[in-house]
C-alpha cells in the first residue's frame, strides 16, 4: 500500500552537487515582491541585502559547510519524460536516477537560499563585482573545497516540497517572517491543496494557516482594487493580523466573526471595498505622505476597534483622520461629556488652595466665561416647552 502521508516511506535520493549547478529559487516566498521571478544575481542581491549574509560567510568561513545540514532542491527542468510517474515511483525510476545523477543537470534549490547565496558569494569574485561588494570574508583553499561540492536531497517537484516547506517554516523550529508564511501557504493552495489539508500536514491546530491566508487575499484584493503599494502591510503584517482578528474591524469590512465561516477566495463584499481602503489607510498610510493613524500595534485593539464599534466616532476618523479624538467619543458622545465635566471640576478643586483676594483681574475673567460656559450647558439640558 502507497504511504498517504507526506514524510512516510518517502525517502529522497541525497546527492554531492557542484555548487555551480544549484540555483536560487526565484519563488522563495522570503523574497521581496519586487525580486520575485528575477533572475539569480537580482534575487542573489536581495538575500545579500535583507539575510544577513555576511554573518554567515564567516560562520563557514571558519567551519566550512555542515553535511548534516543538506540543501533541498528539485531538477529546474524534469524532461516530460518523467510527468506521469508519481513521486513514489519516480524516486525509484532508473532513468530519473541516472537524470538526477547527470553532471550536466541543474537543479533549484528551494530550501537553504540563504545558504547557497552565501557560498556563491564566497566562491565567485565575478557576482561579488557584480552586486559591488567590496569587502567580503576570505576563506582558504581547503574550505574553498568544501563548500564547491554540497549535499543536497533531490526531490521531483515543487509540490512535494511544499509539505516540507510548512512543517518546518509554520510550525516549526525556523519560523519564517508572517508575510514569507502568507506567500507559502497562498502557493500551496495555488497547487489545489485546501487550507485544512494544509493546517493537517503542518500541525496546525490554532487556524493561523486560514488566518495568514486571509491577510495575504486582503493584500491582494487592496492592491489589485485601489492599485495600492502594499509594501507597508507586507512589512507589517502582523499589524493585519492583529486588526483582522478584531470583532468590531471584521464588522467593518464584512468579514464573519468566525474565521472558519469566511470566503477567503473572495473575503470582502463589494460595499465594503471602500473600508477596506480605510483599514490600510490607517494601518499603513498612503503615498504623498499620507501618515499612518496607527503609531503602535496596541492602537488597533485599544484605540482603533472601539471607534469602529461607533457610528460618529468612525466618521470622525474617516473625516479628520484623528485617531484620538475619534476614540474619545467612541463609548458615545454622552460618556465624552461626563468625563470631561469630572475633568474640569477635578481641576478647579485643585485650583481652590490657590486663590487669594488680591488675584488679578484675569482669574475674575476667566471664571466668567466659565460661567456663561455652565449656563450654555444647562440650557441645552432643559427641555425646550412646547
């Protein structure tokens, strides 16, 4: 009987590869958007300029590359030879063998980019010219030697990747960044795995693989309705996941309270396209600097979910962008008057052990416009007769 689960029974061949036939996967779901699907000095580029790539040239500077730390990869191109053979067969397939074992077969690499970026780097003075990197660890021949070889584990596919990818990168030890997990989980489905297939592989008990997912949709439903730049919300993503999960925000955008009960292909009704706007808007600002009404994450559970649960209190944010004055009429405008009377007569006791009768005319002034201040209140108070 065929094992039904991803890591039983499946075991993959491990190949030494030359580094020069291992390429960087232009699908990493790490990389910026701006970098996906380019070519290999771009995404090299990127890793060198986001992953701290420095640091570990000097780690294998001193220690060479670790063989029980393997690169996984997959062929760049299976010849369409292969495309009817499952993978359980193909692993065991002669002719896949022999193609996999082929010193002219190239490979991308789609677990260890980091990795193989810096051995690129460490090995080629051309790509280290090429991204202008001046200074650069120095290794000697004998680790120069290590490094030109590395053990990889050869899968047939990216698909069979993927459950790896999860188990390791979710809920694992080497957690990615939330907008990288987004990406990986958005691939998967992509490739016709349902969210609960994907929560069952990678151990997934809390729903954050539904929950990621719907950020990402709500990424891609604002950039491709408004035409928005969604750097910001992907940098700070889990600001999205925190605002998701409010009731009040879910409210707003037209989203089910229960995350189970949300269409996440298609999570926003139509009349509630434009609070969408709204939310990224106030969570991440717009171009010609349009500020953020966020300063910190806990302004969206503290500030910003209690004025979306108030009618007047939201149109004041939509109108004056004022995430303060907003919220203190957002438990209701009568509750914002009592406090600010409990305020005032606070202040004015505190006044009293301050007043003398030489004080000057302006106290006599003031306490006036004070007075008429009270009187204006009272008349709006009192019933008009009929």
């Amino acid at each position: 009987m065929k094992q039904s689960i991803s890591g039983g029974g499946r075991k993959r061949p491990q190949l030494n590869i030359p580094y020069e036939n291992l390429h960087l996967d232009p699908l990493n779901p790490r990389l910026p958007e701006e970098n996906q699907g380019k070519d290999e000095v771009s995404i090299c580029s990127a890793l060198y300029k986001y992953f701290d790539i420095e640091e570990l040239a000097f780690s294998m500077k001193e220690n060479g590359y670790f063989d029980e730390e393997p690169l996984v990869a997959v062929p760049q191109e299976l010849p369409i030879y292969f495309s009817g053979i499952e993978g359980d067969d193909l692993v065991k397939n002669e002719k896949y063998l022999q193609y996999i074992n082929d010193k002219k077969t190239q490979f991308v690499v789609l677990e260890g980019n980091r990795r193989l970026t810096t051995i690129k780097l460490l090995l080629s003075d051309s790509l280290r010219n090429q991204l202008k990197i001046r200074t650069f660890p120095e290794i000697s021949d004998e680790v120069k030697n290590d490094l030109s070889v590395l053990p990889v584990i050869i899968y047939p596919s990216r698909k069979e990747v993927l459950p790896y990818l999860g188990v390791r990168h979710i809920t694992g030890i080497k957690k990615w960044e939330p907008y990288a997990k987004a990406r990986y989980v958005a691939k998967m489905v992509d490739e016709g795995v349902s969210i609960e297939e994907i929560q069952q592989q990678v151990g997934d008990r809390s729903n954050s693989a539904r929950k990621i997912y719907l950020c990402y949709q709500l990424i891609e439903l604002a950039r491709h309705e408004f035409d928005l730049n969604t750097e910001k919300a992907e940098n700070f993503f889990s600001y999205l996941l925190l605002a998701s999960g409010q009731g009040s925000i879910k409210d707003y955008l037209g989203l089910e309270r229960r995350i189970q009960d949300i269409n996440l292909e298609n999570p926003v009704p139509k009349n509630k396209l434009q609070n969408l706007r709204n939310i990224f808007s106030w969570l991440f600002g717009e171009e010609k600097a349009i500020l953020p009404v966020i300063k910190e994450s806990r302004d969206i559970t503290d500030k910003l979910a209690p004025v979306l649960r108030n009618q007047d209190a939201t149109n004041i944010l939509i109108s004056t962008r004022d995430l303060k004055d907003a919220y203190e009429i957002s438990d209701g405008a009568e509750t914002l008057v009592i406090q600010n009377l409990i305020k005032a007569n606070t202040l004015l006791r505190k006044s009293l052990g301050h007043i003398s009768s030489s004080d000057s005319d302006r106290i006599k002034e003031e306490l006036e416009n004070l007075s008429n201040t009270i009187s204006n209140i009272h008349k709006l108070l009192t019933p008009k007769s009929e």
